[in-house]
C-alpha cells in the first residue's frame, strides 16, 4: 500500500510514523510545504520570551531522523495543490519549483488551520505578524531582536494572544491589547473572567475593548498606527491574534465534504466522504462528547490521537473516537485558566436547559500556609442533572483540576454522580471538600430532584 500524508505537523507525522510501525512493508510518502516537522508549536511564546533559547529547541524529530530511522519518504519543500480523486493523484510544486504528480492508495490530508488575517489596509505592511509556525516564531524573534522592540500591539484577545502579552512583557516590551467585541472572554463566567482581566492589567497589559480595527499604517520612527475607531494604538510591531480558520481549500475543490467552521468532515474512523481520503489536526472537524453534534476546536491531543486513528484503522486495526470535550488549558502570567464542556451560552445553543453555578474557594485546607482563591464555575442541565462543562482560575490547582471534569464529561456523569466522587484531600493541596465538590453540591440545588 501507498500511503501519502498531505502535511508533516502533529497529526501528519504521528499518522506516518504509526502506519510505518504497523506496517514496515508499506511505502509512506509525507508532503510538507515547510522545512519544519514535528515540533511543539504550544511552547513558542514561552520560547519567544527566553531570548538565550533558539526556536529549533522546539524540535521533537528532525526531518533526517523520519528519513533515516523510520524508512519515511518525508518531503519537505513540497506543497500539494490539487487533489485529484479520480485518479487518486495529488499534485503540487516541490522545493526547486519544479510540479510533481504522485499517485495514493490511500490518502491523509493534515494540512493544519492559518492565522485569520483581516482583508483591510496594511495588514501586510513589515512587522505585523501572526503566530502559527515555527518559522512564524523565528520571524517574530529575530525582529524582536534586530528592531530593538519597545513596544507592540496585539489584535485579539484569545489563547495566543494572552500566552503572547506575557511573553512581551517578559521581555520589558510595552503591550496594547485590541478587539472589536466589547467583552474579554466572552465564553467564560463573567465573575472568572474578570480575575483574568484584572490579572492582565496588573501586569502593565492595556486592554482596549470594543474597538473596531479600520487599517494599519506606517508612522514615525518604525512605528506601526493600528487605526481603531477614534483611537490609533502605535507599536514597533503588530501581532494578528484573531484566531485560525481550517485549510480546508484543497479538500473542497476536490469535492469533499466540509464541516463546522468549514473544516472537512470526518466520520469516528477520521475517514472523510471519500472512503480512500482521511483528514486528520486542526483541518478536520470531530464530535463532541456533550452534545453529539459535529464540532470544530483545533487541540494538540485530538490532532496526535487522530494521526494514530487513521494509522491503525488503515493497518487493519479499525478505530472509533468518541470525540472531544473541548478541553483547554493556557497560563496568564500567574494564573493558570481552564475549562472543558460547554458554557452556558454554549449549552443553550445546543438546546439544553442549563443551569450554572460559580463559587470562590480555597485551594488549600483552612489555615494551610500559601493558599489562594480558586475561582470555579459547572454548567448542567437542569431536567436530567447531566454535567455539561465547567472552568476554572486560580494561581494554583485549577489545571490538573479540569482533568477530572472532562472525564466526567466523557463518561455522561450527572451532578449528583460527580459530587459523589472520591477526590484526593491532604492539607497542601485541597481542602477537605475539593472545590470541584462544593461547587457540585451548590449546583445539585438548582437541577430538577
């Protein structure tokens, strides 16, 4: 069998290297636009803040070692265009210019999600940037470095885009964050997300809400004018932090099917609507385990879990992957953030009744020296009880916490059922009652008996 992967990141290259081990006999061909494969992209602000660190010590494998030591036909330079499924073709432009026409017997298009760039003025102008891959991050460390930057501005307020105002303001570099919608985390309890705003603040971060961004334009001394709606917000450089969207072009233009958000449908097996082409990372959409329904959320572990699927359904060993739960965590100076599930909003659209509760705990036993506040807030239904998400913020404990709400998720437990739960205790790291429990026994008041 000819297996050919379209894209050399984290579900690429988890699915080649598995298919290999599975089968050693099968020929494995991975395309890859880039020089770069197999690195962790999650830990690039954290490096971008170091300036002793080099961005290649993000690397997990080099290139050569897939080469080498797997027998992987890795093609780096190599950008795939078209897809052509009557033939079971793929064509493309590789690394000297020159087409190329390689024929599949089986397919995975992992071709990732891009940074969402506004279509407005001067969002192409030296020094805004994005940060999506590891020649994104060397690019933004090495003006950091050349420019001598003293200020920036970002655009957005999402996940990256707060990991990238800490690592700013690491650096002494003064940072004014923007967004046209007027609230700041507008998927968390407001009672949590104002922690987290009034954490960013603390730490010198200006926040400006509600603004619409109209172009940006070259001012004085290398500054760039980010022009907003009776504002203009300067910086040497400008990070577009907006979000991604799914490429999922080339797999439209060859018919297949598209999902949520416009990323390409997949069934539990990864396969898509053509039953010799899979679709696997940030590009595929997945269900998720509260509602059922399909879903797109762009998570490291769904991409290196489905790269494994599609190399073991294809080795004869078929796979069903129940889904996601959406589960997320992300560090915003001293505070750790996390959730998993569905808001409230997010469980009203899905049709459910939900009820919500939010509570302040310790994170500590009484009187324990260096406890804090642990902020924790749970969604469920209120007919049936069922656990529908929850979200945490504390300077410690809410991370490892969200572990244990999104296995009652994936296990369908109601309240009633997690509150029963066997939780660890010992004084340096809970209280008696965890706060996952009191804020289960306060939520148990408002679902139906």
């Amino acid at each position: 069998m000819r297996f050919v992967v379209i894209g050399g990141d984290a579900a690429g290259m988890s699915a080649a290297s598995r298919f290999k081990r599975n089968m050693p006999d099968s020929e494995v061909i991975v395309l890859e636009q880039s020089n770069d494969v197999s690195y962790s992209a999650c830990g690039m602000p954290y490096n971008i803040a170091d300036p002793d660190r080099e961005l290649d010590d993000l690397v997990v494998r080099k290139a050569e070692v897939f080469r080498s030591k797997q027998g992987i036909d890795l093609r780096t330079g190599h950008r795939a265009e078209v897809i052509d499924r009557e033939d079971h073709s793929v064509q493309g432009v590789g690394e000297r210019g020159e087409p190329f026409e390689i024929h599949y017997d089986k397919l995975l298009i992992a071709t990732g999600a891009s940074p969402i760039i506004p279509d407005l003025p001067g969002f192409d102008l030296d020094g805004v940037m994005a940060l999506k891959t590891l020649e994104d991050g060397r690019k933004i460390k090495s003006f950091i470095r050349s420019r001598g930057v003293k200020s920036v501005v970002i655009i957005g307020m999402g996940y990256i885009a707060l990991e990238m105002c800490e690592a700013f303001r690491e650096l002494d570099i003064e940072v004014n964050m923007v967004k046209p919608r007027p609230v700041f985390l507008p998927w968390m309890h407001p009672d949590l997300s104002r922690v987290v705003q009034e954490e960013t603040e603390r730490h010198g971060v200006n926040l400006h809400l509600g603004l619409d961004i109209k172009a940006i334009e070259k001012g004085h001394d290398h500054l760039l004018n980010v022009v907003c709606e009776g504002i203009a917000l300067q910086g040497h450089m400008v990070l577009v932090a907006m979000g991604v969207t799914p490429n999922s072009r080339m797999a439209a233009d060859a018919g297949l099917e598209l999902g949520p958000e416009g990323a390409i449908s997949v069934d539990r097996s990864l396969r898509t609507s053509d039953p010799d082409i899979f679709s696997a990372g940030d590009c595929a959409d997945a269900y998720h385990v509260v509602t059922g329904q399909k879903t797109w959320i762009p998570l490291a572990l769904r991409a290196n879990r489905a790269g494994w699927g599609v190399a073991d359904t294809l080795a004869g060993k078929p796979v069903n992957l129940k889904g996601v739960a959406g589960t997320a965590v992300f560090k915003v100076f001293d505070l750790e953030v996390a959730r998993t599930g569905l808001s409230l909003k997010e469980a009203q659209t899905a049709g459910f009744h939900p009820v919500e509760v939010a509570i302040k705990a310790p994170s500590r036993a009484h009187a324990h020296p260096g406890s804090t506040t642990l902020y924790s807030e749970m969604v469920a239904d209120q007919g049936s009880g069922r656990l529908l998400g929850g979200q945490l913020v504390g300077l410690e404990g809410a991370v490892h916490r969200i572990n244990a709400l999104a296995v009652a998720l994936h296990q369908r437990m109601t309240v009633r059922e997690f509150s029963q739960c066997d939780l660890a205790y010992a004084p340096p790291f809970s209280p008696v009652w965890d706060p996952l429990l009191t804020t289960a026994n306060q939520l148990l008041k408002k679902v139906t008996p």
